[in-house]
C-alpha cells in the first residue's frame, strides 16, 4: 500500500491506495507550525480509526504547494513509516511536457492534477482546481502541459467581501435560490456563487477557444468543485480526488 499526501495552502488530503484502487481518504487543516510527531500521531489516529496500521504502508508520495511545510512531512514519513518519500517535483518522471517559461514555476499540484486528467479522460482538456487559489491548466491533445491561469478563490473572495467593508457580515457559502435576492446574506451569496460561475466560464470558454478543439473536455477538483460544477455551462467532469490519482501514477512512473 502508498500513502499519497496532496498539502494545499488550505487542507492536506490523504489516501491510501492499493495497487490503483484508492481504500480511504481524510482531509485534515494545514498547520505550518506543527511538528512531525504532531503530524505522525494525527495520521497515526486517522489510521487506526479505519483499522489501518502504519506498518502497511510501503511508500510515501507527496506533492506540497507549501515549502514550508516540507522538512516536517518529509522527516514524518521517515519516522513514521520508514520511507524515503518520494517528493513531486524536479527529477521526478511525471510523463507529461512542460511547456513554461520556467517549469520550475509551475505547481506541483497543477502537474498532478495534468498527468491524472489526461491519464484519465485524454486530451485536449481544461482542469480547474477550486482551492486557495483556483487554477485553470490547459493541456494539449498530446498531453502537454501548456500553461493556464491563477485567480483568488472563492473563499478568499468572500473573507475579502467580509473583511473590507463595514456592515456586510461572514457568510456560509451556500448557493441561493434566486439571483433577485430579498435580505444581504443570500444578496453576497447569489454575488459570490454566481459571480464565480460566470468568471468560471468565461475563462474555459477562452481557454477552449486558443485551443482550437471543440472536443475540449473540463474537469474540476478541488473541494468546492461541486458547488460550481451545478450551475457552470462548461464543466463536464468532477472529480475531486483528482490530485491524488495524479500521485499514484506518478508513483507508478516512478517505482523502479
């Protein structure tokens, strides 16, 4: 069994796989400041709540937007599970070109997320990732990477909205009935959702457009990707585990 570890500036997702079927998943808060014993005992009790042991796990695979963060998840999967991990990024066989400026620049989870779309459901395609920030990664009918675009996240737009202005409250991100909405709650709301799902499109469909392929398929990850994906014309595909399929192949790719 690996364990594949996806650290986002927000959450840090596990999994387990065995062989390419994916056995449990957890979604835990990303604390800079915790330790690797912090970490190692909160893995080590996700474990043992789905009668897993650590010992089970051969491999260790993570792919971290967060730098800082790395020392500590690197020194738990040595601690912990004995494993050198295996850390996405320079070196490591991903299968998929980069076509960047500078490919060092490039997320790793954007990558990820590229090599399991297209291993997935094929090229050409447009991938959004609702995180933090929410990405948008075209990828070639020959499975090239060849670059997107970056905006702030839905989130981060509505903790602005919140923080900025004087009387307008914190709201639960829940989609509204009604554009024409009666009280400010459901009035930020219907602003925030529906705002997004227009800004969602509008850059697929430009997206779509520079590719040059009406076969363009969308695919969204990222843990809001459901709340948009049900009022958005483009997206064809959700698949919120996106990222950690794209750490198992990459492991594969890797193994030997």
């Amino acid at each position: 069994m690996i364990l594949v570890i996806d650290v986002g500036n927000t959450n840090i997702v596990l999994g387990i796989y065995e062989d390419k079927k994916l056995l449990e998943f957890w979604r835990i808060g990303t604390e800079i400041h915790k330790t690797s014993d912090e970490y190692g005992m909160m893995i080590n009790q996700l474990f043992s709540f789905s009668n897993y042991k650590l010992s089970c796990i051969s491999q260790v695979v993570i792919s971290s937007v967060v730098p800082t963060a790395m020392y500590t998840l690197e020194h738990m999967a040595r601690k912990y599970f004995k494993s050198e991990p295996l850390v996405i990024g320079p070196g490591v066989k991903t299968g998929i070109n980069i076509k960047y400026d500078n490919p060092k620049e490039v997320g790793a989870d954007r990558i990820v997320n590229a090599v399991a779309a297209y291993e997935l459901y094929g090229g050409p395609l447009v991938i959004v990732d609702f995180g933090t920030a929410t990405t948008y990664c075209a990828v070639s009918k020959n499975g090239e990477y060849l670059g997107g675009a970056i905006s702030p996240g839905i989130q981060i737009s509505m903790d602005a909205l919140f923080q900025k202005t004087a009387k307008l409250p914190k709201v639960e991100l829940v989609k509204p009935e009604t554009m024409i909405c009666k009280n400010t709650v459901s009035s930020m709301q219907a602003g925030i959702i529906f705002g997004y799902v227009g800004q969602v499109d509008y850059i697929v469909e430009r997206m779509k457009k520079e590719l040059g392929d009406e076969n363009t398929k969308v695919v969204a990850t990222g843990g809001l990707a459901k709340l948009i994906a049900t009022e958005s014309k483009t997206i064809s595909i959700v698949n919120g585990l996106l990222t950690l399929e794209g750490l198992r192949i990459i492991y594969e790719r890797n193994r030997e």
